[in-house]
C-alpha cells in the first residue's frame, strides 16, 4: 500500500514540505497523512499545566512561533484537569483528555489510552494535569531537538524545537521559586523564563493563559483566567499587559459588588485599586467619579468629570441617560454641576 502525501490546499504549507517528508521518513511504517493533517497545525512551542494546592486551581499557559496558539494547544475544564498537546499537534487530545478525566481516569491513565491510540504519537508531545494534582507528561521520540518535559509536584513543563537545551529547566525553576503568588502568576513567569532561555528557534507570534476553578462551576463563569495572544511580535509581554488589565477589571467588578451591597467604603478601594493600575484609563475613572457622587461626595467627583468629559464629550452624553436608569442619583442642583463641568 502507498503511503500518500496529500497535496497542500494552501501556500503556508509548501514551506513545510521538506519538514513533512523528512517525518514521513523518521516514523517507520506510519504514512504521513496519519501523522499530519492539513487542518491541525506544526506547534512547536513551549507550555506549562498546574494545579494550585491551596485554591485548587488548574491552568496552561503557552508561547508559540504559531498564529492563534490559544486555540490548539491549551485547554482546561473546571473541576476536571488542563491538557497541553503540541509538536505535531493533535487537538483531539485535549477535548479527549478532559473526558476521560471526567470519566475517572487519572492524568496518567488519561494520557496512557491516548497515546496508544495515536498512529502518530512520535511526534506528539502532551501534558496532563488533573483535578487532584497528579499530572502525566508524554514527549514523542521524533519530536525536533530540543524536546523534553519535566514533571513535578501538580506541575509539568514542556517544549520542543527550542533554540537552546534549558528551557524546560528554566520553566520548571521559575514556576517553584514563586510558590505562594496566584497561579496565574506563576505560569507566567514560567513562561518568561522559557523564552529569556532562547524559546522557540523560530521566535514568537502568540501566546494563551487559561486558569479555570477548582470546582465544576456554571458554564458561563467557569474560567478565572481565559487570555489569547494570536498574532504579535511579543507575545508573551502583550500577555502580561493583558493580564493586568485583567486584574484591574477585577477590581472593577468587586468595586461594582460592593456598590450593589451598599458597601461604598469597600467600592471606593475597590474603584481605587483598578485606577492606581490604569490611571489614564477613563471608564475607570468615570465610574468611580459616579461612584463618588451617588455616595454624596459630588465635590470629588466633579473635577474627575471635567477631566473625563473634556478629553472625551460621550462621557457626559453618557451621564444624561443615567438617572433614568437608576445610576445616578443626585439632587436637581448637583446634576446642573455635573452638566456644567
């Protein structure tokens, strides 16, 4: 029976023919079509799965010379476990990791029935942590130098076509030196480390974080961190930027809370906290300028509103259509202050 190399449908693949046939080659008796598909992407990348012992929480993080690497490699299900799955990426594995570990598996077992599976499985490289901590990591013996992974304690690291030898060691030191940060947090720095190691040998285009809780939890509210870099000259720095927006919005929304609750005193830190990170971000300074004047502290508010409105007018057609709604509740004589600023 001939093995056939299907003809490539688009122009990104025919630099990767040579690639492709030299694979065919390395995995005896596998025909490259069971091993390569043209709809499942090359990503040679770096990544990390966890498990926080004292939240529970589970993430992956990932950074890849790969556009939109957030939809291949990293996937995680709260309650359940993350999965990583690279190289010669087969997505399946992650859809079908999480399931198995649902069904009761182990990280190990889970990885185990995969790999054995998968006609193709010497150029996969797979990481699995579950919801107690265990993890399973698999790293293909046809996966490009440098390719390894490092299991520890509720975590593991892997990477594969990296320029240098250490990247997995670097990774696996910056994750344990930062025991007691929030998960996510960990995870980046894992992933900063990897690439000040050298990092992929073809350079970087995009990066994803995801940290989902450690409960089953709503469908809608199930991930505590869900963050994607597709395309970008710096990928992993533009992560970063995100996830501190991130943070600040968090305050925001705790800040929003606490106004429901009536707990102005707690809003107002709240509030505070996001604009110390984001100071010239003006819908946190507008809403904590209304927030300020429904708490009958319009003399404070106002010079916020000027600065806002004066560097953008919607502002203050915005505020028009507040009381109406019930945002802002203010005498007849402080809503002609505020109109006048």
């Amino acid at each position: 029976m001939r093995c056939m190399v299907p003809r490539p449908r688009n122009r990104i693949f025919e630099g990767m023919k040579q690639l492709l046939t030299l694979v065919a080659l390395l995995v005896s008796g596998t025909c490259i079509a069971q091993v390569f598909k043209q709809n499942e992407p090359l990503v040679h990348t770096f990544s990390i799965v966890a498990r926080d012992p004292n939240t529970g929480e589970m993430a992956v993080g990932v950074q890849s010379h790969w556009f939109s690497v957030g939809t291949s490699v990293p996937w995680a299900e709260a309650g359940v476990g993350a999965v990583a799955t690279q190289s010669f990426v087969d997505k399946s594995y992650g859809p079908k990791g999480l399931a198995l570990l649902k069904k009761g598996f182990d990280a190990q077992q889970a990885l185990d029935s995969l790999v054995k599976a998968d006609p193709g499985r010497d150029v996969r490289q797979v990481a699995i942590v579950d919801a107690k901590g265990m993890v399973a990591a698999y790293t293909g013996s046809k996966c490009i130098r440098y390719a390894k992974h490092i299991a520890g304690d509720a975590f593991s690291v892997q990477s594969n076509m990296m320029l240098g030898s250490t990247v997995c060691e670097r990774m696996a030191d910056a994750y344990l030196l930062s025991a007691g940060k929030p998960l996510a947090e960990r995870v980046l720095l894992a992933l900063e480390a990897a690439q000040e190691a050298g990092g992929d040998i073809r350079g970087m285009q995009a990066a994803a974080l995801i940290v989902v809780p450690a409960k089953t939890t709503e469908s809608w509210n199930n991930h505590v961190v869900d963050l994607r870099v597709d395309d970008n000259p710096a990928p992993l720095k533009e992560l970063r930027r995100l996830y501190s927006v991130h943070l600040a919005y968090q305050h925001m929304n705790n800040g929003d809370l606490a106004v429901e609750k009536n707990n102005m005193t707690l809003a107002m830190q709240e509030y505070r906290s996001a604009m110390e990170m984001f100071p010239n971000n003006l819908e946190m300074q507008y809403w904590t300028a209304i927030t300020l004047a429904n708490n009958k502290q319009v003399n404070k508010a106002l010079p916020m509103l000027k600065k806002i409105f004066a560097q953008n007018a919607n502002w203050k057609e915005l505020t028009r259509r507040l009381p109406v709604v019930g945002l802002l509740t203010v005498t007849p004589a402080e809503w002609k202050e505020i109109l006048a600023q």
